[in-house]
C-alpha cells in the first residue's frame, strides 16, 4: 500500500494519523521456519538485515506478515546513512554493521495473523489487531516496536511540527478501507516543508541543450561550519526552462578551480555515476533561499526548491546551523 503527497494534513474521524519514519518500507513475513523481508520495490531486504531476520524467526508467533519500517538509531538520532550503507555486496561487511549498529522494526500494519488474513479487513480493525499482537509477542524483543497511532488531528499537526525522533512527517490512512497493495487512495502522507540559505558552490549542466548551447541543470549548494570551511550539502534541479540560459552565464562567468573547502560533491561512492561527479565549481558569492523536507547525514535527502535569491546576504553568514531552523509553512510536502 502507497501514500498519496499531500500539502495539508486530512481532517476527519475517517482518518487515522501515524509518525512517517524516515527509514526502509519492509513488508516482513514469516511462514514457519522461513523468514522475508520485502522492500517497496520487492527486494529482498533479509541478507542485509540478518538482525532482524534472526528476531523474527526468534518471536513465538510462527505465521504473520507485518508492515513497517526498518530504521536505526546512534547516539546523535535515527540515521538514515546507516541503512544505506547496509546495502553492500560483502556479506562481512553486512555483519559487522549488523552488530555495530543495529536496526529496528517500526510496526504499523498487520496483514496475517496465524492462519488469520487480515488484509481484507478495515484498518481499524487491522489495528486492534496490531497491538494485540504487539502485547503478545514484541514484549522482551527490543528489535521491534509498535508505531503510534492518533485519530487526533491537533495530536498529528504536533507530529507535523517536530521533524525528530526518527520521523519526517505524517502518514494519514483511511480506517474503512482494507490494505490495497500499489493503491494510494487509501493513505496520504505530509512533511513538513522548511528552508535555508545557501551558497552556491557550482553547478552541473543538464543533459539538453537549450538553444543549440548546454544549460545549467542544477545548481550546487554548500553551508559553511564554525572554522569557515564550505561543506556541500545538497542541490537544486527545480530551475524554470527561461531562467536557465541566464542562470548559465552567469555562473559561467565566475567559474573557478575549486569552490568546496569541507566536503565535496562527486567523491567517491558506490551510487556515483560519471555525470554526477563531474561539475563546475564557481567563487562562492552568490546565496540562494531553498526549501526542502529532510535532512540526514549534515544533506539535504532529497532535491531542494528554490525560493527567491538573497543578494542581501553575505555567504559568510549561511552556516550549518541553518539546517532545521525554519519552516516555510505548517504542513506541505
């Protein structure tokens, strides 16, 4: 089952409004002796998770298909990093992580049951029977948790305002309708939208021309920390088909041989490509207010949008501290 995004959060006694964690969808199942870990696009998700496919061939329940989220907590909150560095060929290195930072099962459906199919069944009696079944066998297994649930539209709105614990937003779900797999009539999901200056660091052109010339396809963004180093923390492609060319010369004009004193795009990972690191660097003078929805591992997870240009500020005067500081507006996505 799929969320709709929405930019206001649905109000209504057929709502039922849940944290959205900012980890894996992970429909678990377990058949006796056999257990799986789907993922939304039906991966599997067991020989990178072993510690919690252990705890759930642990839990006397013997037959149940759970969905919910894989998540992993450190010191300084959930990180999202964590789970990606999960996803690795090497089988020891898997292992290793498994035992340096574990993950957790987040559980808030349930779809079987024993001999029970649940799916067919409204959500909220779906439900009822989630935490009857989370009394019964999560209790003494710290692998898994039970999400909250709220039918509290001014309890969800909270949710929306606070952007920690582990969550990014909120997941509203119809309490009449049954689990509709590949369906989003059925759930709508809202984060909250917030914004920061940042200075542009350099840019990538676009795969199409514009005018017979390359373009400006996005737009690199950096933040300053405390000893002045600029440390590259996301981008913006969402740049108007006019305001490209402009955009091109512009920042063609100032480009230089290097921008990005702290961390840089393009360094070495196993999701780089070639294009994505090569880049243009420019002299960082230039500050842009963006709106985005996440933050993880000192990034934006996501693309960002930009808002409107601020020629009235210094690029001295974006800094880390920047990130999660502002909302742009009560609930959008």
């Amino acid at each position: 089952m799929e969320a709709e995004s929405v930019a206001e959060l649905p109000r209504g006694t057929q709502w039922q409004y849940e944290p959205k964690w900012d980890g894996f969808r992970c429909l678990l199942i377990r058949d006796g002796g056999r257990v799986r870990m789907q993922s939304k696009g039906g991966r599997d998700l067991a020989r990178y998770f072993p510690e919690i496919a252990c705890a759930a061939s642990a839990l006397s329940a013997r037959s149940f298909i759970l969905d919910g989220e894989l998540i992993i907590e450190l010191d300084d909150g959930y990180s999202f990093d964590a789970l990606l560095q999960r996803i690795h060929p090497a089988a020891s290195r898997v292992k290793r992580l498994a035992e340096e930072t574990p993950a957790s099962f987040m559980a808030f459906d349930l779809l079987r049951s024993a001999d029970r199919d649940l799916a067919a069944l409204p959500l909220d009696r779906r439900r009822s029977a989630l935490e009857q079944f989370a009394r019964r066998y999560f209790k003494g297994h710290r692998v898994f948790a039970l999400s909250p649930a709220s039918r509290s539209h001014a309890g969800a709105k909270k949710w929306l305002q606070s952007v920690k614990d582990g969550h990014d937003g909120v997941v509203a779900k119809r309490l009449d309708l049954a689990y509709r797999s590949g369906a989003r009539d059925g759930m709508q999901k809202i984060k909250l939208m917030r914004s920061a200056d940042c200075v542009v660091g350099g840019f990538r052109y676009g795969e199409k021309k514009q005018g017979g010339r390359k373009v400006i396809g996005s737009l690199l963004l950096g933040l300053y920390d405390e000893s002045g180093l600029l440390h590259h923390v996301g981008f913006t492609s969402g740049i108007k088909t006019a305001d490209r060319p402009g955009l091109t010369e512009k920042f063609e004009s100032i480009a230089s041989e290097s921008s990005f004193t702290g961390k840089a795009p393009g360094g070495p990972s196993r999701w780089s490509t070639k294009r994505s690191a090569e880049w243009q660097a420019v002299r960082p003078c230039h500050v842009v207010e963006v709106s985005y929805d996440h933050v993880s591992g000192g990034r934006f997870r996501h693309g960002t949008k930009i808002v409107r240009w601020r020629p009235d500020k210094k690029p001295s005067q974006c800094r880390m501290n920047e990130l999660a500081r502002r909302s742009t507006n009560g609930g959008g996505r």
